[in-house]
C-alpha cells in the first residue's frame, strides 16, 4: 500500500513540474519572439460559440498557454486545448491550436483532414466527401466534408487547393468567421511552436489573402 501511494506522489509530482516546464518554456518563447504570453488560454464557452467542430465535443474543455500573433487575415490565437469523453470509461484528447478569427475569409462550415487508408475503405462503402475534380492530388490527399457542398467549393479556390497540395499534412476545420488548423493529436513540443506558427502564417498570408 505505502508503495502505491509512493508510486502515485511520484506520478503527481512529474506532472505538476511538466506543466510548471512547459509554461516556463513557452514564456520563454514568446518573449523570444516579442510575443505576449498568457498561461491561460481562450474560454470554453467563448471557443464553443465560433461554431467549429472540434470545440463542441466531449466536456471538461481546457485552453491554456496561449500566444497571439496579428497576420494578414486576422488575428491568431495559439494555445494548448484538451477535451474528455465518456464517464467512468473516459479519455482525454489533447491537441495544440492554431485559431484565426477571419471575419473576411467567408469561411463555411467544413473539415479537411489528411486522407488515410480508413477513409478510403469508409468511401468505398458508401461515406462520401467532397472532391474538388479540377484538384485530383488535393482529393486524393485530403479528405473534405461540409454540409454545404456548393459552399464548400466557392471557399476552396484553386489557390487555396493549390496551397494545401503543397503543405500537406495540416487538419483545418471552419466555420464563418473562424478557422482552428492543427498538425495531429497531441500536444506540441515546445521546440515545434514557433515552426507551426510560421506554417500558419504563411497559410494566413498566401491562402487567405483577398
């Protein structure tokens, strides 16, 4: 029993100084880049209401460390966020963020994720998403989907289709006025913020541009 309890103050001890690790780091960043930090990130309540997807799942949602930068298209927010499914069977999904508040983008709802076998089997059987013909290598890399298809079309123009073919690999999620992209599950390290930060704003800069 005192081993448990031993094992189980070591396991709490390791998690508090990562976080205390990680804020430390990411403030050191920011100062870096003559950013403004904050070890807080954007409510829950305020993310749940720009519509987008992945802020309306689960429960127990959680930002924090948050870095803002200004880009052509609007502002972005960059933060750590986590959300839990289920009750006495739970797990936590944890991600880092990228939100750019665009009221001139006239993004619809959408999500585009880099296509994997699954998804390729799920339309072989019938699960549809939204190809765009003129683009085959963005339909075969991607998988599309929105509930309005035409909608859809107009948002992604040749540039910006043209854009994701050449920077694979990034999840994008939309919503008017809103977009969240992200590399994969799973917090980034700190050492892949400030590339992440530059991926978006050049995605910002020559994808979203007027």
């Amino acid at each position: 029993m005192a081993l448990f309890a031993g094992i189980i103050a070591v396991v709490a001890a390791l998690t508090v100084y990562s976080a205390w690790k990680r804020n430390k780091d990411l403030e050191q960043l920011a100062a870096s880049l003559g950013l403004v930090y904050s070890p807080y990130g954007p409510d829950s309540a305020a993310l749940e209401r720009t519509g987008l997807e992945i802020f309306r799942l689960g429960h127990s949602r959680k930002a924090a460390h948050q870095l803002q930068v200004q880009s052509r298209a609007g502002q972005v927010s960059f933060f750590d966020y986590s959300y839990t499914i289920g009750g006495k069977s739970r797990s936590t999904h944890a991600f880092t963020l990228a939100l750019i508040t665009c009221a001139g983008c006239a993004a619809p709802a959408f999500d585009l994720k880099p296509e994997t076998f699954l998804h390729k089997i799920g339309e072989a059987i019938g699960f549809r998403d939204i190809d765009l013909p003129a683009f085959p290598l963005f339909s075969d890399k991607y998988r599309l989907t929105g509930p309005d298809e035409a909608a859809v079309h107009l948002f992604f123009t040749p540039q910006r289709a043209a854009w994701f073919e050449n920077n694979p690999g990034l999840r994008v999620q939309g919503a008017p006025g809103y977009l969240v992209l992200f590399r994969r599950e799973g917090r980034l390290p700190v050492d892949a913020w400030q590339g992440f930060m530059e991926e978006v704003k050049a995605f910002a800069s020559e994808a979203l541009r007027q």
